[in-house]
C-alpha cells in the first residue's frame, strides 16, 4: 500500500507544488530556528565564560601563592646572609685574637674540617632549596656555633699555655 502511495506521489508532485506557505507560517519558522541557534550559542558563550574565570582564577591564585614563596625566600635567604655576617665577624674577631699568640697551626685542623662542611652545606642549600632547606640552615648555624666553640677552647688554651710560658721565663730570669 505504501508503494501505491509514493507512486502517487510521485506521479502528481507537480500537483502538489503550486501551494505554498504564507510568510507568517516561515516567518515563525525562522524565529524558532533562530531561537534555537541562540540558545546553543549563549550555552557554548557560558561554558567558554566559566573556563575563562577558572582559568584566571588559577592563574591569580598561583601568581599569590608563587610570589608569597619568592617573598618568603627572599626572607630566609636575608636571614642566612644576617647570620653569615655575625657569624663571620665573630670568628674573624676570635681568629684576629689568636693570631696575636704564637702556637701550632696544627690546633686549626678543626676549624679547616668545619669550614669544608660549611661549603658543603651552602652547595646543598643551593641545590636543594625545597623541603630540607631548614635543616640545612639549622645545620649550618650549628656549624658556625661549633667552629666559635672550637676557637674559644683554642684561645683558652694557647692563652693557658703563654701564660705558663711566661711564667717559667719570669721564675728563670730572677
């Protein structure tokens, strides 16, 4: 039956040609198209919106985070620098004050050790400034510490040890 029907259909087409829509009837059509192709356009302007504002918020929020971390940076590595500096000024002063006595080079074997660990501990701060870099800054203020130590029981005893020196050439003299 279908068959009879496209037959027929096909064989009067021309018949059914000659009516056409009024232009309110593609007037509406148009406007629903339209409608519809609006919508997808203002769905896909929301999506690529909503990309846009999370894409910049991520990109604020990293730019925070990283310049908080630079600041904090610039803050422990001024920290190190201060601390470097005393420290360095007070074993100068103590070297400065043992340099007035005569005694054994050998006495500063130790302090040459520590300053090796010391060089040592910078190149792992350099390499390494992530999570360990704490440690290695505790590290290196124990070493400062240790050398002021070191010196301070060097003195003492060269100074110990003039004094005696002195003594016996005071008692040998008279």
């Amino acid at each position: 039956m279908s068959d009879n029907l496209e037959k027929f259909v096909r064989k009067n087409r021309d018949q059914f040609d000659t009516e056409y829509p009024r232009d309110k009837v593609w007037a509406n059509i148009h406007r629903e198209v339209k409608a519809q192709n609006t919508g997808r356009r203002i769905t896909w302007y929301r999506y690529a919106a909503a990309a846009l504002i999370l894409v910049s918020l991520g990109a604020g929020i990293g730019l925070t985070i990283g310049n908080k971390q630079n600041n904090s940076q610039i803050m422990v590595q001024q920290q190190i620098e201060d601390s470097e500096k005393k420290y360095t000024q007070l074993v100068n002063n103590k070297l400065n004050e043992l340099s007035a006595y005569d005694f054994d080079q050998k006495l500063l074997t130790d302090i040459e050790l520590l300053d090796q660990i010391h060089m040592e501990l910078k190149e792992e701060l350099i390499k390494n400034s992530g999570a360990n870099s704490k440690v290695v800054i505790q590290a290196m203020m124990q070493n400062y510490q240790a050398k002021l130590t070191a010196l301070e029981r060097i003195l003492t005893k060269v100074k110990t040890n003039n004094l005696e020196t002195q003594s016996k050439e005071s008692s040998t003299i008279y």
